[in-house]
C-alpha cells in the first residue's frame, strides 16, 4: 500500500511537471477574432467561427490559440476598447458561445489564451461612467485632471499626445475635469494608483481562468502608470519635445515619454497578475506574455526580478530589427543578442506579426515567408505566429473609404492615411477561392479581403505539394521533439546570405535537427563540416517552396546545395523520442486520475 501511494506521488509529481511544460516550447497562434471565420454571414468573424475551425488549427498543430479581444466593445479600437471585460460582444457571439468554444477546444487539446487590455477602457464601460459621476470608488478608477486656465485661454492638463495623434486629454462636462487617454479618445486611462481598481483587474483574471483559459496576453502594459501628480507638485508635468524632424505636433512622437511609459510601478502589478495565475496552476501552469514596444534592457524586467516571477515580454525583434535587406550576419547578431538579454532559465519566443503590424510577406518578401516562420519555430521557446502568416498572406490594399482602424482615420488624411493604417493586415482569412475567400457568406465583409485570395489560401496549399502551409506544418511538428524543445542552440552565419541553426538534443538517442536558410536568389553550395553537432548524414525533413531538395531527400554535411530563397530542416538518423515522451506523460496522467 505505502509502495503504492509513493508510486501515485511519484507519477503525480512527474505528470504535474509535463503538463506544467506545455507552454516552454509552444505554438500560440493569434486570432484576430473580426477577420477569422464568420459563421452567421453579417461580415464580422466570431467565436462560432473560431470554433468550426478547430479542427484546422489542431491539425496545423499549434498549441494556443490567443484570441484579441471578444468582450463587449462598442469597437472605436476594435474591441481594444472594452466596455465590460467579463461579458462578450454580441458581434462575436454570447457566453454560451465562449463555454462551447472552450470545451471543443478542450476535446481537441487547443489552449485557448484571451487578450487582457489592462490600460484603459471603453468611455461605455460602467466604471467610467460611475466614475464620471464620483460615485464611491469609482471616483479614482481614471486618470482625471483639472484643465489650464489662463490669461490666454483654458488647455487640457498637460501636452500629452496620444499615440493615435492629438491631446491625450478630453474634457468630461459630467465630471467637469479631463480624463487621460493614450489611444483613442474612447479609451479612458485605468488608474493604478487606486488599490480598489487594482483589486477589480485580477477578478478580471479569475473570472476568465474559472473558465478554464491557458492565460493571457497583455496589452500594452508599459503604459498602465503615468507619473504621479504628488511628485509634482500636485500637477502632471509635460513632456519634452522630442526634435523628431518627422513628427508634427499633433503626432506621438513629438514627445519623449518621460511620465507616460515604463514607469518602475509597471513591473509590481505584473508580478501581482503572475501570482493570480499561479493560484490556478493546479492542471496547467498558466502562460502570460506582455506586450511593451520599448527597450531590450526595460522589456526583460517583466521576466521578474530576482525575487518574483513575471511575464514573458513579447520579443519583436524580428518586427523591429530585421528587414527584407537583412543578412545572416544581421539575423545571426539579432536573435543572440536576445538571447543574451534573456535573464537566465527565462524561456524565450519569437513574434513574426500581429495585427498592428504590416504582414510577413509583405514586409520581408514573400520570399522569405519559410525562412522567417522557420527560424521562429526552431528557435527555443514559444513561437506566436499571426493568423495567416502560415500561408505567407500579404497586405491587403484598402482604400481610404474602406479604412476602419482608427489609427488611420484620426490623420484625416485621404492621402497619407495608409501610413498609419493597421487595417493592411487586418483583412479576413483566406479560406478557399470561393466568394469572400470562404471566409463569410455577406454581400460585403467588414474588411474587403486581400486580392490574391484565389491563390493564397488553405485549400490552394493543401492540394499543393509544396507550399507555406505544409512547410510550416512540417516544422510545427519539431517544436516538440527533445532537440527544439530542450537542446542547445548554435547560429552560424555560413556565408553573408546562409544563416544556420543547430539544435542538439540533450541525449543523442534523439534526433539532432539542423535549420538552413538562403537569404539570396541564386543557389549556392555549403560546406557544414566544421559547424558543431551538424551529423554527418541528414535527411530533408521539411522543405520551403523554393527548394530543389525535397522532403525524405539525404545529403552529406560537407556539400549541401541550396537553391535560391530556400529554407530547410535537416535531422540525422536516430529514432525519434517525442512519441513514447507523449505516451509516458498521458500514462502519468492516467495513473494521476486514478
Ligand atoms: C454607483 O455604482 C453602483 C454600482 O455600479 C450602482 O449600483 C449605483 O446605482 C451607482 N450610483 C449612482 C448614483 O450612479
Ligand atoms: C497658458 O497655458 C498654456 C498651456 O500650458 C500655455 O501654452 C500658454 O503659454 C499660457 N499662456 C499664458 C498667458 O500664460
Ligand atoms: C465615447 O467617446 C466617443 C468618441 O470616441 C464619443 O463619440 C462618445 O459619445 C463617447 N461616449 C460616452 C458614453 O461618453
Ligand atoms: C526604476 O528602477 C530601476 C531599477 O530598479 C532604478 O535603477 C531606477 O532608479 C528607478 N527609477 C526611478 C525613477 O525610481
Ligand atoms: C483542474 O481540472 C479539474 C478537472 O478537469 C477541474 O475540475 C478543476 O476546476 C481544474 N482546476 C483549475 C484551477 O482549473
Ligand atoms: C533593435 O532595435 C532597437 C531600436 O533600433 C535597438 O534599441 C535594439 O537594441 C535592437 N535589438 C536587437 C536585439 O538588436
Ligand atoms: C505531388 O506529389 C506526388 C507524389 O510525390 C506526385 O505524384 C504529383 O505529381 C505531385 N504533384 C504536383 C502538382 O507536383
Ligand atoms: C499588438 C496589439 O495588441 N496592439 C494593440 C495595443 O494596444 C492598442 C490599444 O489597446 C491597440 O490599438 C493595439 O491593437
Ligand atoms: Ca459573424
Ligand atoms: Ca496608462
């Protein structure tokens, strides 16, 4: 009997640990939830969409989905402007929708990750409606300020801009004060310095973790404090010019961000959420991953401090710092100087697009649509990739009529507004070749979808032997085995256009894996002989749309021909230990349940 509960405690513990490493080497893929799949024909996507297709999501392999904002929204910021963080939009469905939601996903093994937008609200929201009107302790969920009057005239409280252009302040005729916004005028700023709007944001957290989500992703969370007026004399100072010469008065970067970003209260409140998390960490060792645009050295203190855990930051460095111009010596010096950054044991993770920014394809040529989603999957640690990135989908073009993102239409620029759109990546998903790119049955979809739908789409690149989806597909299925999971990476810049990884296993009853790229059109031939852990004989275990070598094709280290633009995984000939690893963790599992 004694033995027989010491072998429980021992499978208990082993399996808590497996479940408990789900998140260290995953796929989280980012649904943008409007531009997805639209299952009631009103052009809009939405959660019965999202649940139909599972299944394609399953079998792409991913691990998570993180789904951007579902909550009730009248959608000046799409939804990043929410009016009630624990109900959903009825664009996008009902609570029923999200509980079925949830459990497909559950019966299909996809996590699901929601969006937390923690800096501000919608101007709808309850809250700041009570708050407007001093009600209890609403009274100090906001940023409020008393505006200037003077000689001259009456001004907002400060020269802040909002990052969506103009004064960052709006004056509220029910309070008879201004409230701060750092987007959208219907985007009022949370207050952190009142303890009950702190207490009222991690009930947030707990309601949607009763649900049964995998965590969160965090919206710009370096802005959530602004300075604190009773350092300054009881008023918010303004904030330097910055001499940008391309910045206009009216534009964000007119300023520096002295008391607007990265203040030293930001990392507290992260760490707080972290332990919200940890208390439902009973099945699954929940995720949460930050988003900051700021520098590498202020991004890594999300990680925690020493003394408590954080957040994994959002890497963008191959957003930010690698372009369609970079070489392998640029690449090479990116991804190991974050890693470098990293604070030690800290997992990793490697962001290719969102829906803010200009698409993959587009950005770096869709000629190096495999390489890039290559090297953020054989990369250690998590890899986000934005829906559609899988396909190599590009920018769509929307004309100013067309134009919804707010961003774009506050320049009220006819002209220039494409500048500042995000709406580019935001067109629905491409299905098939059918109308609306099998993406909804409406006359007209919020969005127009991308014009080369009838080519770029799932259905198109299943049937193809070669293309984006079943490369990535491919790689998808090594994020698991014991090489890209737990091995020791090596980046070798082989030649200014060849950039190679190299993942060791820890054991080498298991399969070593080798990543390659060609960054240059034209073919070329290697020689990997003298780059460590690169085994003598390898098999094409996956194979970009540009390559001559095919899947199942083997070469010998010292002459690997390379065709132009091609992306390539390699492993040697070991048998590979991911599967009886699965067995042996459901086992634990099972004999857990018992
Ligand atoms: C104050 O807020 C509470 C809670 O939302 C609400 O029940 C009450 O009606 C509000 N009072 C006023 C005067 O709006
Ligand atoms: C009044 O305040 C505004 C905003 O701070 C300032 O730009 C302006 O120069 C002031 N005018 C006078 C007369 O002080
Ligand atoms: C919220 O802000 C928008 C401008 O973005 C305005 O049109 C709307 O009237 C405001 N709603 C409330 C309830 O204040
Ligand atoms: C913020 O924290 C950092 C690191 O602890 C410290 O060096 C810095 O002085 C702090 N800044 C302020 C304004 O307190
Ligand atoms: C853990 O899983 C069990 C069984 O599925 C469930 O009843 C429980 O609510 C879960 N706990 C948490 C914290 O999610
Ligand atoms: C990325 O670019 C930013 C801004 O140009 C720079 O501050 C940062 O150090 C770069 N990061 C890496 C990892 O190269
Ligand atoms: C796809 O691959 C199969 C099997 O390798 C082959 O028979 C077929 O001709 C290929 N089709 C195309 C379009 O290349
Ligand atoms: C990538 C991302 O989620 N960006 C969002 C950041 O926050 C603003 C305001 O909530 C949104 O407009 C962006 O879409
Ligand atoms: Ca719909
Ligand atoms: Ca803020």
């Amino acid at each position: 009997m004694r033995e027989f509960s010491l072998l429980v405690m021992v499978a208990l513990a082993a399996s808590v640990s497996c479940v408990d490493n789900w998140w260290k080497s995953a796929v989280v893929y980012q649904i943008y939830p409007r531009s997805f799949m639209d299952s009631n024909g009103d052009g809009k996507g939405d959660l019965t969409g999202i649940k139909n297709k599972l299944p394609y999501l399953q079998d792409l392999g991913v691990d998570a989905i993180w789904l951007s904002p579902i909550y009730k929204s009248p959608m000046y910021d799409f939804g990043y402007d929410i009016a009630d963080y624990k109900s959903i939009d009825p664009d996008y469905g009902t609570m029923d929708d999200f509980d079925a939601l949830m459990a497909e996903a559950k019966k299909l093994g996809v996590r699901v990750v929601l969006d937390y937008v923690p800096n501000h609200t919608s101007n709808e929201s309850e809250w700041f409606v009570n708050s407007a009107k001093r009600n209890g302790t609403y009274a100090d969920y906001y940023v409020w300020a008393n505006g200037i009057t003077n000689a001259s005239g009456s001004y907002p409280p400060s020269n802040w801009i909002s990052i969506f252009h103009k004064s960052a302040w709006e004056y509220n005729s029910v309070r008879g004060q201004y409230y701060l916004h750092q987007f959208v005028i219907g985007q009022p700023d949370l207050n952190y310095r009142s303890q009950a709007l702190q207490e009222e944001m991690k009930e947030v957290l707990r309601f949607w973790l009763r649900k049964g989500v995998s965590g969160f992703r965090v919206d710009a969370v370096n802005m959530l404090y602004e300075v604190d007026p009773a350092d300054h004399g009881g008023t918010f100072p303004n904030e330097p010019r910055s001499y940008n010469p391309s910045a206009t008065p009216d534009d964000y970067e007119y300023l520096l961000h002295w008391y607007t970003k990265d203040l030293n209260e930001t990392y507290e409140v992260v760490y707080d959420w972290r332990e919200v998390l940890d208390s439902f960490a009973q099945n699954e060792t929940k995720i949460m991953m930050t988003e900051a645009y700021t520098d590498i050295d202020l991004m890594m203190r999300y990680y925690g401090d020493g003394k408590r855990d954080g957040s994994m930051p959002f890497n963008f460095v191959f957003l930010g710092n690698i372009t369609g111009s970079s070489n392998a010596n640029d690449m090479k010096l990116v991804i190991d100087s974050w890693l470098s950054k990293m604070p030690s044991g800290k997992v990793a993770n490697w962001v290719n697009g969102n829906h803010d920014q200009s698409r993959m394809a587009t950005r770096h040529g869709v000629n190096r649509v495999d390489a890039m989603n290559l090297l953020a999957l054989i990369l250690p640690g998590v890899t986000i990739t934005y829906q559609g990135e899988e396909l190599g989908m590009t920018d769509g073009y929307i004309s100013w009529v067309d134009t919804k993102d707010p961003q774009a239409c506050n320049t009220e620029d006819p002209i220039n507004y494409w500048k500042s759109s995000r709406d580019v990546a935001r067109t629905p998903f491409h299905w098939d070749a059918s109308t609306n790119a099998g993406f909804s049955s409406a006359a007209k979809t919020w969005l127009p979808v991308a014009s080369n739908y009838q080519t770029v789409n799932v259905e198109v690149q299943k049937v193809t032997n070669k293309s984006h989806y079943h490369f990535y597909k491919d790689v998808v299925a090594l994020k698991h085995t014991a090489a890209v999971a737990d091995g020791t990476l090596g980046t070798h810049a082989v030649t200014s256009n060849v950039l190679v990884v190299t993942r060791v296993p820890p054991s080498s009853k298991d399969h070593t894996i080798v990543a390659i790229i060609n960054l240059a059109s034209t073919s070329t031939t290697i020689d990997l002989s003298k780059i460590a852990g690169v085994p003598e004989n390898m098999k094409v275990i996956a194979s970009g749309v540009d390559c001559a070598l095919n899947k199942d094709a083997t070469v010998k280290r010292n002459s690997v021909s390379l065709s132009g633009n091609c992306a390539l995984a390699f492993e040697n000939g070991a048998v590979r230990f991911v599967a009886p690893f699965l067995l042996y963790c459901i086992t634990l599992f099972l004999i857990w349940l018992q």
